[in-house]
C-alpha cells in the first residue's frame, strides 16, 4: 500500500508543506489530534482529506514540535516535505527571493470522507467488486435478517460514533465506538449472533444491549463465509454469508 499524502497551505508565511502518512487512517488520526488540541485547533483547516490550511505563527518546516504539543505518536508514521517562495531582507538590507525545492503534484487518492453520520457502501479491500448486502421482505428489513457480501447487490449504511460529545461532521477514527445501520431502516442495527453478522434492534426499554462496534472492527473484523447454497439460497444471486472474524483477522473492509 502507498503511502497518503497531503497539502497544507501556510498563505500567511508563504509556503505549502507536503506530508506523507502511512495510510489515509493515520492522516484521519493526525487530524483528530490536531482538531482536538487546545491551542493548534484554532490554527489548521480540513478542506478536503488531502488539503489542510494552516494559519498558525510557526514558520518552520515542520508548523509544531510534534513532542513539545503532545502528539508525538505520529512522529514515525509521517513525513514532513515543502516548498518556500518567499522574499526577506538580505544581507544590507536587500531583499532575497528564496525558493526551496518543487513539490510537484501528489498524487490524487481516491478516499471518502470518513464523516460521522454520512451513509457508506462497504467495500472489501481484496475484492473491491464484493459488497455488505441485507435482503429485504416487502420492500423492507426485518430483525434478525442475515448480511451477506455479493458482488451483485450492496445496501447503504449509515455510521455514527456513539458519543453525545462528538460533534456533527466529525472524522471517524479507529478506536471510535460506532453504530451502523441501514439507511432505510434506522431502528435497526449490525450486530453479531452465533459468529454471524445480522440486524437487530434496541428496545426503548433498552432490555437488549447492543452490540457497539469500533471502526477498526468493521474495517478488520469480518470475513466472508462459505456460499450460500442454491437449496438454502432464496435469492437469485450469489451471496455469502458475513461472518466475524477471530482476533480482528478479518479480510479488510473500506467506507465507501
């Protein structure tokens, strides 16, 4: 897997840092980080998973001293190129142009916005053809029902942390507990019975507890199951059945 890179523009100081992470996950990491810091929140802008705007007063190459503002857990997982075109008093009072380097165009990645509340297909990352699907009976899904992945149908779902204090249009990251439901059926939710993924739905009684999933279970958590056979199969399609993996040994799924 390649590596995720970003702009981030500084107008005020007149140049573009460039940062490589390791993956889009990390560069979503680092943003929660930055977003979330008491004093660098007020600094940077997300506009797009590969554009950032910074506004801070830190004329470095590097914004901030990653050990110094606590967030030293990415020092390893990025790093740091730019370009400067800028123009400052010389020597005698002459004024310098300086241009450090060329970035060139980073590479355009094809990445959705991992955005709280926002409705996804969910992909396999082995076979992106291989989608989560749930059958519906008359136009609707029932508790209980089954997902499957297959190639030939998906369903959109919606996924939401399950934190009140997380505002709207958050990033999701990993560790983030979520809720995912279909997005015609609110009431219900992914759970897992017997090692098999299925539909259930929380009482407003609350008697049953739901089942809440981090990110990084429905990335890695799962795997798809043997196929369903044409005798047990009331579908006109090929569906296999989603299945929890051990251990998060699953195959790999993405937000899409």
């Amino acid at each position: 897997m390649g590596l995720f890179h970003v702009y981030v523009q500084s107008a005020k100081h007149q140049y573009t840092l460039t940062i490589a992470f390791v993956s889009h996950e990390v560069a979503d990491e680092w943003w929660r980080a930055m977003s979330t810091h008491p004093e660098m929140s007020q600094w940077i802008k997300r506009i797009s998973p590969q554009l950032y705007v910074w506004t801070g007063p830190n004329r470095h190459i590097d914004l901030y001293d990653p050990h110094k503002d606590g967030i030293s857990q990415f020092a390893d997982k990025m790093v740091n190129l730019w370009q400067s075109d800028s123009i400052s008093n010389g020597l005698n009072g002459r004024n310098t142009h300086t241009t450090y380097g060329t970035l060139g165009i980073i590479p355009v990645q094809d990445t959705t916005d991992q955005t709280s509340g926002n409705s996804f297909f969910i992909r396999s990352k082995v076979e992106p053809y291989e989608y989560w699907y749930c059958p519906t009976t008359a136009g609707s899904i029932t508790e209980g029902a089954k997902i499957y992945t297959t190639r030939e149908e998906r369903t959109r779902f919606r996924v939401r942390i399950n934190d009140g204090k997380m505002q709207p249009g958050t990033i999701m990251i990993g560790t983030d507990e979520i809720f995912v439901s279909p997005v015609f059926a609110p009431t219900l939710y992914v759970d897992v019975a017997n090692g098999v993924a299925r539909m259930m739905s929380v009482n407003c009684e609350g008697e049953r507890e739901h089942k809440t999933f981090k990110l990084s279970d429905v990335r890695t958590g799962f795997i798809s199951g043997a196929r369903v056979m044409d005798d047990e199969n009331d579908f006109d399609i090929v569906v296999r059945e989603l299945v929890e993996a051990l251990d998060g040994d699953g195959e790999g799924w993405e937000l899409v």
